[in-house]
C-alpha cells in the first residue's frame, strides 16, 4: 500500500448535515438572486447536480455543472460561471460553521504523513477546488499535506459510480491493490471495494472485516488497519 484515497466530509472533518441542508440553499441562492428567481435557480442547481452524477461525457464536473445552469436558467455561460465561482470563493465560506475538526483524524493525518505514505483528498468532485481547500483548513489540515485533491475542475466522473475510482486511479497512475479508501458512507465510499481497492468505513459497527473487501471500525482499529503508530493515541 502507498496510497489512502480519504473521503472528506464525515471522515476527516465532522460535518453538521442538518444545518449544512438548511444553510447550503440560502448561500447557493444569494449568488444568483439579482438575475435567477430563487426559487429557480434552486430547481436548476438540483437538475444541474443530478446530471453531473451521472456525467458520462468528456467535460469536466464543473464544466458540465456550469453548462446545465446556464441552460436551465437563461444565463449566458459566461455568466453562470462567474456567479458560481463567486458562489465557492465567497458564498461557500459563510457555511464554516458546519464543518469542525476531527482531532482523530488530524492524529492519523499527520502519522501517515510522517511515514512518507501518500494521501489523497477522493471526495465527492461536484464542487470548485477552493471548497475542498476551505474545508481542509477548518479541519485543521494543511492541503498541501495531500498529494492529490479531487475536485469539479479536474475529475469527469462521481461518486458511488465505479468509473469515478478508475477515473482517481488514472490520474494518480497506481492500480487498485496499491491503495485503500477510507470513508464514512456505505453508498459512496464501499463501491471502491469492487475494484478490488480495500476499503475501511468509519462506525460503530466495530472492528470487523467483511467478505466484500470492506473494513468497519474506529479510529483506533482504523490505525491498526493502516499499521501506524497513532493506535494507542486514538483508542
């Protein structure tokens, strides 16, 4: 193993997903309000993710998320654009309080780290890369200690489809067996198991090996598992 594909929210920040719901739409509306009816603009968002979940196209996540608002609102694309981005640089921030340190996995982070293992940011690539550089910081992490980052700008595929992890793969140029994913969702995170990438979920299911090539467990055997010294730290 040289390589942890790690999830992001719920895995390596804790992620308040009742505010997060209610908030998320207030912000995401603000950015368009003066040219998209917000309500509007919210039904064009959820079309325009749904379609990107489904990308089967060449077109990056971002490019084809910004193609579907423009298309569905009546906005130029250039326009569409700078109102999204204006969204992630500026609107996105204002959620900082739905999302707080995990202190175990800063613990496991900085292990990993000190081992010279690579680690990955593979979290669910619908959004601009600033978002996934915010939420790294107020979890405490440096994004430069991630080798790799997947965001909308630079992947084509999503998760829980098979084709986001070949996709993950291709661009780090490593096979399966040469890393694991760890996360926290059985739907978006345990597909990678059928690739024949081990996968460990962090819950309170204990510590438990399934024949699917999928791990439960704690911080604690989530050390274990990885064979670092943060083990006894962590239990």
């Amino acid at each position: 193993m040289t390589t942890v594909l790690w999830d992001l929210d719920g895995t390596l920040i804790k992620l308040r997903q009742r505010t997060f719901r209610v908030l998320m739409p207030l912000v995401a509306a603000a950015a368009f309000r003066d040219v998209v009816p917000p309500v509007r603009f919210l039904r064009a968002l959820d079309g325009a993710l749904d379609r990107v979940r489904a990308n089967e196209s060449a077109e990056t996540n971002h490019d084809q998320l910004v193609r579907m608002l423009a298309e569905t609102t009546g906005l130029d694309r250039a326009t569409a654009d700078a109102r999204f981005r204006v969204l992630a640089d500026t609107g996105f921030p204002r959620l900082r309080r739905c999302f707080q340190p995990l202190p175990p996995a800063q613990t496991l982070v900085a292990e990993l780290a000190n081992a010279g293992v690579r680690q990955v940011v593979a979290t669910n690539p619908l959004w601009p890369l600033v978002t996934v550089t915010d939420r790294l910081r107020w979890g405490g992490f440096d994004p430069g200690t991630f080798a790799h980052i997947t965001s909308g700008e630079s992947m084509r595929r999503a998760k829980p489809r098979l084709d986001f992890y070949r996709e993950l793969l291709g661009q780090l140029s490593i096979d399966a067996g040469e890393c694991v994913m760890v996360g926290n969702d059985a739907v978006k995170d345990a597909p990678a198991a059928r690739l024949g990438i081990p996968v460990f979920l962090l819950d309170n299911r204990g510590d438990t090996a399934g024949s699917d090539g999928v791990t439960h467990g704690d911080w604690a055997a989530l050390a274990a598992w990885l064979g670092v010294g943060a083990s006894c730290s962590l239990s």
